[in-house]
C-alpha cells in the first residue's frame, strides 16, 4: 500500500547542547543528583545507566533546553551516529552531552512516540544515515537531516498495531535481558561467597571461615591455609590484539577494538570490516577462541566479555586476550575479573592522561588466588550451566532483535498486512 510521506523534524522538538556549553573531562563528577547521557552510554542496545556520567546542579540547569522527559527520544549525532532509545523512565535529573540530540514529538495526535522510536531504530532511517555519510571525513548527524528525513504517514490506529507488535518482541528481549541479570548475580554471589568471603564448603560441608578453617596471612590479606596468589599469566597466556590498522574493506571481517565491546556482546555495526589476508595474520598474533577472555585496554578500562559462540569470526585490535580457552577454569578466571576488587586493582593501575589504558605487563601481573582444583571443579560444577543459559538466552536476544529490525519495513511496505483501516491524507 501507498502511503503519503511527511518530514519527520517537522513534528519533533529537536535539540542539542549548544557548542559553548559542552563539558570538559575534568568537569565529570563520581556522583552528584544530575546525570548525563553521553555517546559511551548510549550503546546499540540502549542506554547503559552505569555508564552514565554525573554532573554539577549548575551545568544541568543552565541548559534547560535538553533536560529530559520520558518518553523523549535520544539519539547519537557524532561518532557512531544514529544508536537510539526512548526514555521510558527518569529517577534522576538527566541531560544529554554534545554528541546526542534530544528529540521530542510534538504532534502525538498525529505520530505514536514509540512508532517514531521504531522508525529510527529501522535499517530504513540506518540507510538514510549512511546515504548522508557518504564522502564525510568526519560522520556527523545534521538537524537539518531530520527535515529531509521522509517517513509514512499513515493513521495513528495502524501505527498503534505495529507499535504493538514490535514492542510485544521488546518485552521478550527485556525479560530475557532480567532473566541474565539474575543469573549473574547468582553465580557473583556463589563466587563471593566461596573466593572472597572464604565461605566455601570444608570437608563437612560447613562454611569454611566461620567454622573455624586455619586463615593465613600474605601480602595480599589472609587466605585459607594451602592457598596462594600467582601471576595471570602463570595460570593462562595473556596477549593483546593486533596494534596495527589494516585496510577497511566493504565485506570481510569485523575488526573488534575496547568501544565494542557490551556486558554480554559485541556491538559488531559500528567495526570496520578487513580482508580475509588481514584476519589471518591479525589471528596468528591473537586469535580468539570459545571460553577466552576479553579486556578493553583503553578507554573504558575493564570492560570483559566471555566469548561463547562456537565459531569465531571476528579479529582484536589493542584488546586484552585471555586465552581461558586453554584451561578448564574459564568461568572462575570471568567471575575473578569482574569482582568488585579486581576493578579497584585494575583502576589504580591505569595510566594515560588524556586517554586512560592499561598496559599488557600490568594485565599480565594481575594475582590470582589459586585454590585448591578440588574446589575449582565443585564451583565450575555449580556455575558451568548457568554461563550455557545465559549465552543461549544472549543468541536469542540477538534474533529476537534482528526479527524485530526488519519486520518494520516490512510492515510499511505491505509485505506483511497489518489490519487495514483509513489512510491519512
């Protein structure tokens, strides 16, 4: 079916932080009552609230124009351009830093707020940007761009359907991500509990600690008696990725560098493709395997990602590689890295002013607390089945997302019908 097409700015507020008003790094707070939204935060999959950053009363105020309201959309203008999400909720006074637009609908009688949402999220709106950037040295999201931009304008009844059905794919996205969250905080507790607080089952099954199991003291605090601490690379070959920066091809490889790196993926859009010479000669330096460990290295320091598909097809550039694939402890050597202590160890030993990193010798020393293996076996016992949901549940997500992307077109195109009614004219 034949819809008439509007411009879309011509029904949204859109707003950007003004030029002069954008924030120096020194100006980022740990915590204060007033978050931003900046473009690291803002990820393929959404905002990623524990990325957010924080600033002072005065900067959020002085910018009333990109103080947030739910249901406001926000959207990156620079870098990685056009990653989107709908503020569903605020519990906090938030703005945007200078590489996001705010965007607000201001005609909801004639657009559904989550229909515009799903427009920009479109492999529709994702070409448009690409045709934009084309010949760009430096990619850039215009205001104007959004004047330009032409979508269907078709009745609010056939919008609410197909808001319904794609937000129907959303809420099992969304529950499988709860699902995740759960399982990692049982198998974090269960590590706490047995590696950090010594709470493991003795020989009687009690809790080792407070039932009187022997304590020694080391370097590093006390530790159960026939425990000790060794290097990383004592336990597993630590290397890094390629440092060199091969051809960017239309088809090949994905070249995967710290930025694209998420909690249980990897944002794969935004690498750049090489060839197939440079993946082998990338992966005779550091090829990466099911079970191994990755660490961005600069940037957002400590960010780790557990590989788990079955066949790898993507190469690293300056990324930690912890070849976990060569042992049988990979999910004790994951839960280890991302406890709370490693990432205050990790944080005291970053360098770099401008850009933080952390060096390969300095991931290569990291102390490991060495139990015995009987133990490695019991907790790999525990854990092995919740790491296999969780990976089978990230598969998922990643096809429930790819279903949700490309139905839209094919629900404005009429390939697939939705309930007919009027059409605006």
């Amino acid at each position: 079916m034949k819809y008439n097409t509007v411009k879309i700015g011509d029904y949204l507020y859109i707003k950007g932080r003004i030029g002069w008003k954008g924030l120096k790094k020194g100006e980022y707070l740990d915590y204060s009552d007033y978050r931003i939204i900046n473009g690291k935060s803002l990820t393929e999959n959404g905002i990623d609230w524990e990325e957010c950053d924080y600033i002072s009363k005065e900067r959020y105020e002085e910018s009333p124009e990109i103080m947030l309201q739910e249901n406001d959309i926000v959207i990156t203008k620079d870098g990685t351009i056009g990653k989107v999400d709908i503020i569903r909720e605020l519990d906090f006074p938030t703005t945007v830093a200078s590489g996001l637009f705010v965007l607000r609908n201001i005609r909801p009688d004639i657009f559904n707020t989550m229909f515009i949402y799903y427009i920009l999220k479109s492999p529709y709106f994702k070409n448009f940007i690409e045709s934009r950037k084309e010949g760009s040295v430096i990619p850039h999201l215009y205001q104007k761009d959004f004047v330009e931009f032409d979508v269907p304008l078709i009745g609010l009844e056939k919008q609410n359907k197909i808001v319904e059905i794609l937000e129907t794919i959303d809420k099992k996205i969304n529950t499988n991500i709860r699902i995740i969250n759960c399982i990692e905080n049982i198998y974090d507790s269960l590590f706490k509990q047995w590696f950090i607080d010594f709470e493991f089952p003795n020989k009687d099954g009690l809790p080792y600690k407070s039932s009187g199991g022997v304590m020694v003291e080391c370097e590093l605090g006390e530790i159960p008696e026939g425990w000790n601490y060794v290097g990383l690379n004592e336990i597993c070959e630590v290397k890094d990725g390629t440092h060199e920066s091969p051809k960017q091809v239309v088809e090949g490889f994905p070249l995967v560098t710290s930025k694209h790196l998420r909690k249980n993926s990897i944002d794969f859009s935004s690498a750049k493709l090489i060839s197939s010479k440079d993946f082998e000669k990338v992966n005779k330096r550091s090829l990466v395997e099911r079970h191994d460990i990755l660490i961005s290295m600069i940037g957002t320091v400590g960010r780790l990602y557990l590989v788990q598909d079955k066949f790898v097809n993507f190469a690293i550039k300056n990324i930690g590689l912890i070849k976990s694939s060569k042992i049988t402890d990979y999910e004790f050597i994951y839960c280890y890295l991302k406890s709370s202590s490693m990432k205050v160890y990790i944080s005291e030993r970053m360098a770099g002013s401008t850009q933080q990193y952390i060096s390969l010798s300095e991931l290569r020393k990291i102390p490991v607390i060495k139990p015995s293996n009987e133990l490695l076996m019991a907790f790999k016992n525990s854990v092995n089945s919740l790491f296999e949901k969780i990976y089978s549940m990230t598969v998922e997500i990643g096809i429930l997302e790819d279903l949700r992307d490309s139905l839209l077109p094919k629900l404005l195109s009429g390939a697939i019908e939705v309930p007919d009614e009027s059409v605006v004219d």
